[in-house]
C-alpha cells in the first residue's frame, strides 16, 4: 500500500470528500482536507502526495488561492481544480499560466478523472 | 411687377412709342425712321416670343404701315395707336414660354426670316393694292429698296443689340425659374423695347449729325431724336437695375433652394440618430436581461452540480460496490444503477446547456461547434417541443467550428427555434440542417407554422417590430438575433409563406 500513488483532494463537502475516497482508493492512496489550511498542513506533513485536486467554492480561501498558495511551497507537484461551475476566466488564465493542470467539471465522470491522473503520473 | 423699377421702365417705354408715333406727324424723319420703327419692335418682340411672335408682328407690320403711309388718311394717327396697341397687349398676354432648347442667336435669326418674309409679302400685296386704288403709283422698284435697305439696317441693329445687350441671357436665366420668368413677361418687352429705341436713336443721331443729308438746321427733329436717345439710355440704364433686382431674387430662390436641401439632410441625419439610438437601446436591454439571467444561472448551476455530485458519486460507490459483492438481483441492480446515472447526465446536461447560453463575456475568439449548440438548445426547449413538434435533424457529417461567441450563438438560435415553436399551434416540425459551402457553414431552420405575411417580412429584424399583443414579447428576438449574426461576419434571410411555414437561412464564415 505504500508504493501507490498519494492524491490530496480538498473539498468542504464532507459528503465529496467521502465518495470521493471510497471510489478513488482502490486505485490510489486518498488523502482528503476540508479546507485550504488543513490541505497545506498536509502537504506540509505528507511530501509525497503526487497530485491535488481541489473544489473552486470554499469559504475563507478558495480552490485557486489554495492551489496558488501550496504550488509556492511546492511546484513540483500537480494541482488540478474540480468545480460545479462551468469555465470561468479565472480557470482558463490558471491553466494557461500552468497553475492548474486539469479542470475537472462536477458531477464527475469516473473514467475521466482516472485517465487524466493516470497520465498525470 | 408691382415694384418701381418695372413702372418706371414701362412709362419710358411707352413714352418712346409715343414720341416715334408722334415723329410721323412731324414728319421728322422720312419713310425709313416709320417703316424701322414699325419694324424694329415687332422684331424685338419676336425675339422675346420666338415664332409665334414673330408671325404676329409680320402680319402687323405688313398690314398698317400702308395705312400709316395712305395719303390722306383720315383718321390720323388713331389706327396706328389702336393698332400699337392692340399689338403689345397680345403678345403680353400671350406670351409663350421660350423653349429651353434655343440657342442665344438662332431663334432671332428664324423670327427675323419668318417676320421679314410675312412682311414684305403683306407690304407689297396690301400696299400695292392700296396705292393703286387711290391712284398713286409706287414702282416695286422703289418699294423693293426700300424695304431691303430696311431690312439689312434692322437685321444688323437687333441682332447686334441682342447680343450685346444680353436680353437672351436675361431670359436664359430666368428660363431656371419660371414662375419669376411669368412675372416678367411683360418687362421683357419693356426690356427689348428699350434696348431697340436706344440702337436705333444712336444710329438716327449719328446719322443727322454726320451724314450730308442729314437734318442738321432741323432744330425740333434734332430735338425728338435727342429725347429718342435718352429715353432709351434711361430705359437701358433701368435694364440693368432689373437685372440686378431679377438676379438678387434669383439668388434668393437658390438660397432658399439650398436651404430646403439643408433642412431634408438634416432631418435624414436626425432619423438615422433616432433608429441607431432605438437599436442600441435594444441591444442594452437585451444585454442587461442576458447579464441578470447569466448570473442567476451561473449560480444555480453550481448549486445544483454540486448535490448531483453526492448522487453521482453515490451511484458510482454503489455501482462498485456490487461489482465487489456479487448482487443477488443484478438485473434490478444494474436498471437502477442505469437509471440514476442516465438522470444525472440528463441533469448535467440541461445545466451545462444553460451556462453555455448564459455565457456573459464578449469574447469572439471561441470555438462554436454549431451542432453541439443546436443540440443543448433543443434539450433547453425541450419541454414545449415534446408534445407535437417533430424535431428532425439534417447536420452536416463534418464537424465544423465557426469563431466567434457561444453564448450569442445559443441566443440566436434560441431564438429562432422559439419562434419557430411559437408558430407551431398544434402540430407541426422543425427542421435543422448544416452544411458546408466552401468557406461559409450553411444553417437552415425550417418549421411549419403559420408563416409570417410578406407585407411584414421586412420589418421582422427591426427592434420593437412584433405581431403579438402588448406584453407578449418585446419584438426583440430577431433583431438581436440579426445584429449577432451580422457581428459573426455572417448572413441570415428569412423566407416564408403564410400558412406554410418560415425558413431561416444563415451563413456564416468558418475559421481556417
């Protein structure tokens, strides 16, 4: 189980971030955070998380702050964003900017998120 | 012809008739001075008056100047007045139109033929006749040189003082506007009266004064033709006051001219202010309406999305889980995991349709897919298309783009099918082709509504312009639609036919 790949997702739904574990870790190691702060801690705590894939809508700091504020401390790794809005310029200047790598669109399709990540890594 | 000027020049005129009548009775001059006179003004006239005039003044002369020369003559000088007369009176009010063809010397020259011809035919027949009535025998030998030598002098007088004088280019300009020409009518012939009595007393004076047969001890002869070459510098001099008066209310009339024209401009300009100010208070409302519908469905959108992402995710878990567990019923299983998974993508799909057409920016850099637009607009509609209304779809097999703005390509085509919909009362079906034609993507949406009359036709793109009652719709759609089209560098026709149905036509440009 160590060897799998760590994939941080950062949601304030706690209902997201529990189907989002249940259906994701058998194919990878899920950490999940329920907001911008704690998703920094554990990158702090945990250096070899891959990927994260963070939710745009948070209170106190939203997905593209969070993802600007982690990608600072660590730009080796890859940030992507899931939202239920549709494109918004914000997202389209961050994925041509290289801030985020993948936009994900809610709800979710499975197969594609498992695709993206695999390429991603 | 009420003003000074023209009263003044007719009395002088008059006064010169006078005088050259009363030149006779004095016998001041000899045969020449009479025969010139009763020559010289019907020529002048027949110059204002072209042809018809020039007939009339032959047959005049050629008839009295016998009687004025019938010895014993017992009614004096009366029939020459009365005949005089007579003379002016017809011409001045029957005075026709020069016509706006004639050359400055042309028509003079045909006048003083056709005049010169009646007159000296009437002269030799009448007075020939005459004379041998009452016993006294002229030669035609005498009668001849008289009236060549006339003739020749006249010629060259009239013409010359035509020409100089420039009554010709005094009618010419009032041949632009002829109501004042009407007017003038009767000055024009004071004018030509004029200018003749002053050609004809400078040569008579010049004449006298230089010639060895001349008068010169004939005091009250020198004196008449003095007053002859006064009156008619006086009368000259008057000409050019009225030319100047005739010029001045001509140029009136083109000032007022240019100003009318002015006038018409500017109101064209104010209309087209009008309409443009009309069109772009359409589009900002429509713009504003967009804004708010944009925000509002923004907004939704993610609050529905993130719920349908619970389910989804749930379905997902679930679907797992009983590939994991063996299901003890899979069939049932399988149909309800089915089922919701075709709910959410139904779900999904109508969301994403209405972020798409509530798109805000203005950016036209965006990739259309006109299929997919087609198609997200026909799931929005589809809750009034269902019952009824056949869809049927004849797109292109290429898939193509156009470049410019997916949110306003949604409006239009909202649009369009709505309207399409609208005028479906019972049943009927709308058709949606594409198709490509060298560099342009064609669109073809057809119905089977009603139709729109084709005294309207034209005026469907205008802002405001609507068939329906007040309150149902703005008359906004097409417009909008019109002017969105026209952004996209592309074309859109309508044609219909009342109680058939409507095809819209739409041609637009692709991206290379």
């Amino acid at each position: 189980m160590g060897n799998r790949t760590k994939i941080l997702y950062v949601d304030d739904e706690l209902i997201n971030l529990q189907l989002f574990d249940l259906n994701f870790n058998k194919s990878y190691n899920v950490l999940v955070a329920d907001n911008g702060f704690t998703g920094l801690e554990m990158l702090e705590s945990n250096t070899n998380i891959s990927v994260v894939i963070s939710d745009m809508k948070m209170p106190n700091m939203n997905g593209l702050e969070f993802i600007k504020r982690a990608k600072e401390k660590h730009p080796q790794k890859r940030y992507c964003i899931m939202t239920g809005f549709d494109m918004t310029d914000e997202i389209r200047e961050a994925l041509v900017n290289g801030l985020i790598v993948k936009y994900f669109r809610k709800p979710y399709n499975k197969n594609e998120i498992l695709v993206a990540l695999d390429e991603l890594i | 012809m009420k003003n000074r000027w023209f009263r003044i020049s007719v009395f002088f005129g008059i006064l010169s008739l006078v005088l050259s009548i009363l030149s006779i009775e004095f016998q001041i001059e000899n045969t020449t001075i009479t025969l010139t006179w009763s020559v010289i003004f019907p020529v002048i006239i027949s110059l204002a008056y072209g042809f018809r005039g020039a007939i009339v003044s032959g047959i005049f002369g050629g008839i009295w100047i016998p009687i004025i020369l019938w010895p014993e003559n017992e009614w004096g000088l009366i029939p020459n007045i009365i005949a005089y007369g007579l003379f002016y009176l017809l011409i001045a009010y029957n005075g026709e139109k020069p016509s706006s063809k004639s050359t400055p010397l042309r028509k003079p020259v045909y006048s003083i033929l056709i005049f010169s011809a009646l007159y000296v035919f009437l002269y030799l027949v009448v007075f020939h006749w005459i004379l041998n009535h009452t016993g006294e025998y002229i030669s035609y030998q005498t009668v001849s040189v008289i009236l060549i030598k006339n003739a020749v002098i006249f010629l060259i007088v009239t013409i010359f003082g035509e020409s100089l004088l420039q009554t010709n280019s005094l009618r010419k300009l009032l041949q632009l506007h002829t109501h004042l020409y009407r007017k003038n009518n009767c000055k024009l012939i004071i004018y030509s009266l004029s200018t003749s009595i002053l050609i004809w007393s400078t040569f008579v004076l010049l004449y006298n004064l230089f010639s060895p047969i001349g008068m010169k001890e004939d005091y009250t002869g020198l004196l008449f033709i003095i007053l002859f070459f006064s009156s008619g510098i006086i009368s000259r001099w008057l000409i050019f006051a009225s030319e100047t008066q005739i010029k001045a209310e001509l140029g009136l009339l083109e000032f007022k001219d240019q100003l009318e024209n002015l006038v018409q401009v500017r109101t064209r300009e104010l209309e087209e202010t009008v309409k443009s100010l009309k069109v772009t208070k359409a589009s900002l409302f429509q713009a504003d309406k967009m804004a708010s519908l944009g925000t509002l469905t923004a907004g939704m959108a993610h609050e529905i999305n993130n719920p349908l992402n619970f389910i989804k995710g749930a379905s997902d878990g679930l679907s797992t889980y009983f590939e994991m567990h063996e299901s003890i019923e899979k069939d049932k299983t399988d149909l309800l995991i089915n089922s919701m998974n075709i709910g959410i993508d139904r779900i999904s799909n109508i969301v994403q349709g209405l972020n798409q057409f509530s798109r805000n920016n203005q950016n036209m850099d965006e990739d259309c897919d006109i299929h997919s637009i087609l198609e997200n607009c026909f799931i929005i509609l589809n809750n009034k298309t269902k019952h009824g209304i056949d869809i049927i779809k004849e797109y292109s097999d290429k898939k193509f783009f156009i470049k410019g703005n997916v949110g306003k390509i949604h409006q239009v085509f909202l649009n369009l099918l709505t309207n399409s919909i609208q005028a479906i009362h019972d049943k009927g079906a709308i058709i949606a082709r594409t198709k490509i034609e060298g560099n342009n993507a064609i669109i073809e949406i057809v119905d089977t509504g009603c139709g729109i009359e084709k005294k309207n036709l034209e005026q469907i793109t205008d802002p405001f312009f609507t068939t329906k009652p007040p309150g149902e719709g703005t008359g906004l759609g097409l417009s909008i639609a019109y002017s969105i089209i026209t952004e996209h560098k592309g074309t859109i026709e309508f044609e219909s036919k009342f109680g058939v149905g409507t095809t819209v036509l739409m041609k637009l440009p692709m991206n290379i």
